[in-house]
C-alpha cells in the first residue's frame, strides 16, 4: 500500500473542503423578511400543533391493540414520518436563508425580487411578474420561482433584450419590457 504524499493529502483536503462550500452554497435560499416570517410561522405551527396531533393519534392507535393489524396505528405513523420529513426540510431552509436586502438590488437587469413586465412575441401578450424564492412563489399573484423556467430564462436579462423560454409547447421568445423593483 503506497502512503500518500503530504501534497496529495492536501489536495484532498482543499478539494473536499471545496466540495462542502459548494454544498453549501448551492442550498442557499434567498427570502424577503416576509418569506421567512411566513415560512417560521408554518414550522412553527407543524411542530406545535401538528406533531402533538400526531402523537396523540399514534397513542390512540396504539391504545386499541394489535399493532401488526392496526390500519390506524400505520397511517399515523406514516403520516408522522411525512410531517418530520416537512419539518427537517423546513428547518434546513431556515438554516440557510439569506435576506434579500431590497435597496441594494440592481435594476439594470432581471434578478431575484424585480418586478418584469415581458411580451410574448408570438401572440403579442403582455404580463408582469415579481421573480422570487421558490418557497415564495405564488402565480396567483404574480410571483414566479427564479427556479422556474419563465423566471430562469429571464435572469440576467435586460430592457429590449429577448429570453427564449423552453416550454411543453417548444420554445417561447418574450421581450423584457420594463424592470422595477418589486414593491
């Protein structure tokens, strides 16, 4: 067995440190204040009020017998295992959110909290939307996920430039008519 060299050692060191930042960073979420208000307030109540309830389900189950053959007692605990699952995914996104300080985004392109007001080139059809966080997005009114493919094909772009939008129905070209901060 050949031992390593201390420049091999370091390099694995520096690489996997390298790995774990980019980790890291790529589980960054972006939120407005609000965002992460409203996303503490629904952990919050998922651990104070929904995991009681499931406890309390899963004793109750537990109470009337036969575990082996207890439907109820299964779907509890399943429902248990989802609602932790929501819980730890809930936790890491708190863990990681940075706040969108809005005074400091830059209009001269599309980015994260502006609001884009785009024509769809093909039918003429003007929308705006407010490009958000995943966990904040909301069509109904007018915020879409950076993530999404509207949202992701418009980052970065400017006023009068076209983004070409990957859809189910082929391509889409939209024109990025106006960018404005998002209030």
């Amino acid at each position: 067995m050949r031992k390593a060299s201390p420049v091999e050692g370091e390099v694995f060191r520096v690489n996997y440190t390298l790995l774990l930042v980019l980790f890291v960073m790529a589980n960054i979420t972006y939120l407005t204040e609000e965002g992460l208000k409203r996303l503490q307030d629904e952990l919050h109540q998922l651990k104070s009020v929904e995991r009681p309830n499931i406890s309390k389900q899963i004793a109750e189950a537990r109470d009337k017998g036969d575990l082996s053959e207890n439907a109820e007692y299964d779907a509890a605990k399943d429902a248990q295992g989802l609602l932790e699952l929501k819980i730890s995914k809930m936790e890491a996104i708190v863990a990681s959110v940075r706040i969108i300080d809005e005074t400091k985004i830059d209009t001269s392109h599309v980015s994260v909290m502006c609001k884009v007001k785009i024509k769809n080139l093909k039918n003429n059809a003007e929308m705006s939307y407010v490009l958000v966080a995943e966990t904040e997005a909301d069509l109904k009114s007018g915020k879409i996920s950076v993530s999404s493919p509207i949202g992701h094909g418009l980052l970065g772009k400017k006023v009068g430039e076209i983004a070409d939008i990957s859809t189910p129905g082929g391509v889409v070209k939209f024109e990025v008519l106006n960018i404005s901060l998002a209030n």
